[in-house]
C-alpha cells in the first residue's frame, strides 16, 4: 500500500475526531431540542467548522476507498477512538486513565497487526 494512502488513513480519524471536539464545543449552546437552540446551532462557529470538516473527511474518504478495500481502510477508523479521548483531555481537559492508555495501546497494535496481515 501507498504510504501517502497510509497518512491519509490515519489523517481522517484524527479530522474526525476534531469534529467531534468541536461538536462537543457546540453542544454549550444547546439546551433544548427546539427551534431557538437549533437556530443558534446553525450559526455556531463550532458546529459550521465541524460539519465542514466532516464534509472534507467524507469526500477525502470516498477518494481513498477508490483506491483501498474498504476492509483495510475501515480499520483506520479505530484510530478516531483513541484520538477523541486524547484531543478531549488536551482542549476539554476531560480526564484519561490508565486503563484508556491500555486500550489505546491494543487499538494502534490491532490496527498495525490486521494492517500487516
């Protein structure tokens, strides 16, 4: 596989695991499920870039799918469980434990291990 098909790979979970930073940033606005909050959502600096991320990531997404199996490419996504958490600690000072680590630590393995299957 191409390297640069690699660094794409890993690239899109971390976008969207950003998206999600941000969706989480929005979600300050939101109080209810009405129409004066889903108004203040569209306008939300947050919520317009995470959306345009996720469009960026879909579109990026199907170009890489032209050129990888979705079996292989699909693992990557893995990644953005180990990126959310890490991105929510260092913008949302959420906490992390040693047991996330642990788990972080068997996804990149699990993922490198199929990866080279």
């Amino acid at each position: 596989m191409d390297y640069t098909r690699d660094v794409t790979l890993v690239i899109l979970p971390f976008v969207i695991a950003v998206g999600q930073i941000l969706f989480k940033m929005a979600s300050r606005d939101v109080a209810f499920l009405n129409m004066e909050s889903l108004l203040r959502l569209s306008l939300n600096g947050y919520f317009l870039m995470a959306l345009m991320l996720y469009g960026l990531a879909t579109i990026t997404w199907v170009y890489v799918l032209r050129h990888v199996p979705l079996s292989r490419a699909y693992l990557f996504m893995g990644l953005s469980f180990v990126f959310v958490p890490l991105l929510s600690y260092v913008f949302l000072k959420e906490p992390l434990s040693l047991r996330y680590l642990g788990g972080a630590a068997c996804i990149v393995f699990g993922i490198w291990l199929a990866r080279a299957a």
